[in-house]
C-alpha cells in the first residue's frame, strides 16, 4: 500500500517488520483476524489482552467469535470505557493504587490501556512512571500478580537464548534490561527493578508509538545487596548477595550474544539502572557490537542538551559563554557533561578536550580538580581541571560562578538557600536544573528555586511539580524527563533500521526537541515543550535520529523514504479498536 509520503508502506510493514496484529496507524482501516495459534474465540479472546474490546464488541462480532452472553448486553464505544476508567482512576487517593489499576487494565485490554495514556499522558505519567514506579519498585513483591516480562538470573546460566525462546513474541525491537542495582534514587532493589523495565516500554508505545508486541523487558537477577530484600518473606528474587567480576561478566556476555542470536543485529538493547561501575562498562564493552543505549547517561544527557539549547533563547549567548557546575559526577552526571561539551565543540569546532573546561563537576569528596586525578574513577578523570581544592557545592558555586547548575546526584535538599541566592546574585537569569528522582530525591523544589532566587531562577527539574505564584506571577517549571526523548529516539533507530548507536544522533535528538519549544512555552519560562504534544514531538525526533543513521550510513532500511516525519507517524502503534472479521 502506498504511503502520502512517497515511500512505500509493504504489506503493513513497518520499521521493516510486518505488522500481524494490525498496531501501526498505516493499517487501521484493515479488517484482521484475532490469530492465536487459532482463530481467538469466546472466553479466550475476552481473555487474551491484545484482543480483548470489553464491552465494545459489536452484535456481528459476539455472534461470529462465541461471545454471545459471555458479556452484558450493553454496547460501549472505547471513548465510553476510557471516561468510565479515568473517573474510577480519580477516585483512588493512593498513587499506587492508581499504578496496581493501570497494570491491571494492560494485563486485561492493552489498547484502551495505551489509549488511556496517550490521551491522557500528562496527568497519568506520574503514574505509570516516576515518582510512582519507584514505589511500585519497592513493593513489588508484595503487588506481584502475573510476571511480566523475563526473569534472567544466574540459575539460567549457559540457558539464556533458550529462556529468550520462551518469550512468545519473535520480532522483538526493543528490550529494556535492568539488573535493579541502582533504580532510580533508591538504590539496589534487585529483582523488584522489573517495574522500570515495563513502565518505560509502556512508554516507549505510547509516547513513542512502538508496537506492544515488539517490547520485551528483562530483569536480569544477580542477586541483592539489600538485607532487607534478602530478609523479606515475600521477595520475589535470588535470595543471595549481588555476583560481581568474572561471574557477571560472563552472564551478561551470554545475554548479549544471546539476543543478537535470537532478534538480530537490529535490536535495541537499552540498559536501564544499572550502577555507575557496570553502566559505563556495559556501554563502552558492547556500543561497537550491538546496537545499545543508556537511558541514565545518554537519555538525561540529551534531554538536559535540548533544555540548554532551548533555554539560551531566555539567557541570551551561545552555549559556549555558559559555565557548567554539576552536583553529582556519576552516570547523569558526566553523560550530560560530555554532551555538551560535543555540542560546544560542535558549533564552535574547538577540540572536546578544549570545550570541557567550560564544565565543572562535584561529587561528595567537593569539587573535581587535577590534583585528584590519581583517587578519581575513569570516567570523572576528563573532567579534573586546574583549580586548588574546594570542599563543598557553596564554596564551588563561589569560585566557578557558574551560569548553569545541575544536579544530578540523587541526593536531595543539597541545593540549599545559600546555594539559590549564591547562583542569583551571580546570574541575572540563573539556570537550575535539579534532576534526581524520585521527588523525594529533588535537589530542591521549584518552589524553593523561584523564592530563593526571587523570581529569578530559570528551573526544570526531573520529577514534575506543580505551578509557582511568587509576587503575584505565576512560574511553571519545566521537566527534564528522559520521556521526551528516548521513545522518539528509539522510533528513529528502528524505522532506519540503524546498526549502531553514535553521538551525533543523540545531539540530533536534542535538536530535535529543542526546536519544539513554542514562543508560548518560552513566554511562561519553559525550556520543554508540553507532554500533551509528546507524539508529535517522538515523530520529529525520530524524524531527525533517522536522518542522521542515514546521513552515517548506519541504516539498513533502504531507500531512505522521502518524508521521514510522515514516515514515522505512519509506523507508530494505533491504540483504537480494530474491527474483527
């Protein structure tokens, strides 16, 4: 069939895997049939969620798939059932109770839970992710109802591309895995990590618009660290302490060969919380075999770029004239830092080694200097300037002057009033961002930003927080949420059909997002543009992440179609009722 955008859309084809169960907006005007290993009928299709309409069945179909009497005589339309679900959703007072609903709802009908959360993505955000999940993370054990997902743990040893075959899918596209060392500021929760792995796949269909079918999330249990995990009846892990050396190594060796056996060289594999000590290593040992990503270092980095590119419109100047000051030299932390310095080294075409002295890093031993160098892990060593020692993140604030703080450091209250007035006494628009998760995490809050800085503070943060009224004006934060750009980005490496991930498309995504800031947003002091435009947003960034695979030549979709942003609304997931013969 052929596609408004020039290209052709084969067979319902899309990102080059055909598309059995009819999720991609290109085929939802075509009849299809509701295959299990036969055709799903009567109380197996009511079960079976990717079929599953609930009350929306129509006379024709109860009649020809045996549902006749299994469900009440009511017909409702899926705009019905959505208004239906959102007002039982409002009623739930305990976050997780909302989370525990919602799961409920994706094990039971999977579109209108995807309907549900594209239509309504800013409200339910918190929900299905942070601060939410990281609850959910904790309690998991306790919530547990059917596993989602595969377990992965030291038992499968020498098993894994067996385990792999268990999973019924066979054209996976994306794989989120965890190892739960380090979920988002709460630390090692081991097993229990498996909430971040489905609730950013979810994510990565609804604001992404990647087919259900094509995510598999993976936890891969090495044990736990945490007593009171190892001490809890209910936990659903290995009840032992965390393998580390050669013993990791070699399990995590075994996965990748594994998927790469089993989905091919155009899988995503995105590593998600893991700790700082394995995240750098994974992502050097495998970025030049498969085609990897990591959310914690390369998703925050090009999130905070695009809000450092947006955010010059309201501060004047390049990005070069900036000063960095980072709290927190770990994963986020030096992943952002090393972006932008690509980015400045980029427009101004100085060497990186030049652009990184506009960067300063803290972390807890005070200020990152070359009189450290010996002490520091590898990847804090770039960044170890001249400078004689400095203890804390006040004393740095007064020595470097920045323009720009981030905080990255999952620590929270360490921007403390002193820090806020020190930063606008310096700055007539100081630049905040706190980014730690979850808001408990928060470096500070908005509230906190805009009142100690008088109004001043330019601030976004990771976790959201609601609008400011400081002397009678109303400040709307912005939030640096790794959302905005990892479904997009990972839309764009899969409709080019890219091999490889390289810098330049993360800063391609950052573009990307930058560019979607409205006139609008700026004027009510955001550097983001609003979550309700996030499909619209992924279809530019992957527009822009596609162009650049091709520009590499890392794409294996050939030819390139000649409208990218059309090509990639045409191949997102459709999560309206489809019509069963």
């Amino acid at each position: 069939m052929s596609n408004a955008n020039g290209s052709v859309y084969m067979n319902g084809e899309g990102g080059g895997v055909k598309d059995l169960y009819g999720e991609d907006r290109a085929t939802e005007d075509q009849l299809i049939t509701p295959w299990t290993f036969s055709v799903a009928s009567g109380c197996t299709l009511l079960r079976d969620p990717r079929y599953n309409k609930g009350l929306a069945f129509t006379d024709k179909e109860r009649d020809a798939h045996y549902v006749r009497g299994l469900l009440p005589p009511a017909i409702f339309n899926q705009e019905l059932q959505e208004k239906r679900l959102m007002h039982n959703l409002r009623q739930y007072e305990v976050p997780l109770h909302r989370y525990m609903a919602m799961m409920d709802l994706q094990e039971r009908n999977e579109r209108l839970f995807y309907k549900l959360l594209i239509d309504n993505v800013e409200e339910l955000l918190p929900v299905v992710y942070t601060p939410t999940v990281g609850e959910a993370c904790q309690k998991y054990g306790s919530i547990f109802r059917r596993p989602q997902g595969l377990y992965i743990s030291l038992k499968e040893k020498g098993k894994i591309l067996e385990v792999l075959k268990n999973w019924p899918e066979k054209t996976v596209q994306v794989i989120v895995v965890t190892d739960g060392e380090r979920i988002l500021g709460l630390g090692d929760l081991g097993c229990q990590g498996m909430g971040i792995p489905v609730g950013k796949l979810s994510l990565y269909t609804a604001l992404g618009g990647v087919r259900p079918s094509s995510c598999l999330p993976i936890t891969i249990d090495v044990g736990t660290n945490n007593e009171k995990l190892l001490n809890d009846e209910f936990y659903i892990g290995l009840r032992q302490k965390r393998a580390t050396g050669k013993e990791y190594q070699e399990l995590l060796d075994e996965f990748m060969r594994a998927v790469k056996q089993n989905y091919g060289e155009k899988v995503l594999i995105q590593f998600e919380d893991f700790a700082n000590h394995n995240a750098f290593d994974l992502l050097e040992r495998y970025s030049s075999s498969h085609l990897v990503f990591n959310d914690d270092i390369q998703g925050t980095a090009s999130v905070v770029l695009a809000g450092l590119l947006a955010s010059l419109k309201l501060v004047g100047e390049t990005l070069a004239d900036h000063t960095f000051l980072f709290l927190g030299a770990g994963e986020a932390g030096t992943g952002i830092a090393e972006l932008i310095a690509l980015e400045i080294s980029k427009q101004t075409k100085a060497r990186v080694e030049e652009t990184r002295k506009k960067i300063w890093l803290v972390d807890s031993k005070g200020l990152i200097v070359r009189s450290r160098l010996e002490s520091l892990q590898h990847f804090k060593k770039p960044w170890a300037h001249e400078h004689e020692p400095v203890k804390g993140l006040l004393d740095a604030v007064k020595a470097i002057k920045p323009t720009v703080l981030i905080g990255s450091s999952g620590v929270g209250k360490t921007f403390t009033k002193e820090v806020v007035e020190a930063m606008a006494s310096l700055n007539e628009k100081p630049l905040i961002l706190a980014l730690s998760n979850p808001t408990s995490q928060s470096e500070c809050t908005a509230e906190e930003a805009y009142t100690w800085s008088k109004g001043k503070a330019i601030f976004a943060s990771g976790s959201p927080f609601d609008p400011v009224e400081y002397e009678g004006k109303v400040f709307v934060p912005g939030q640096a949420n790794n959302a905005y750009i990892f479904p997009g980005f990972g839309l764009g490496l899969i409709i080019s059909g890219a091999i490889r991930v390289r810098d330049e498309m993360l800063l391609a995504a950052s573009e990307a997002l930058a560019a979607q800031v409205a006139q609008e947003n700026y004027d009510k002091g955001l550097i983001y543009p609003p979550f309700s435009n996030i499909r619209k947003i992924s279809a530019h960034i992957a527009a822009n992440v596609a162009a650049k695979a091709y520009e590499l030549g890392l794409a294996s979709h050939l030819p390139q179609p000649k409208d990218l942003v059309k090509y990639a609304e045409s191949c997102m997931y459709s999560p309206s009722y489809r019509s069963y013969r």
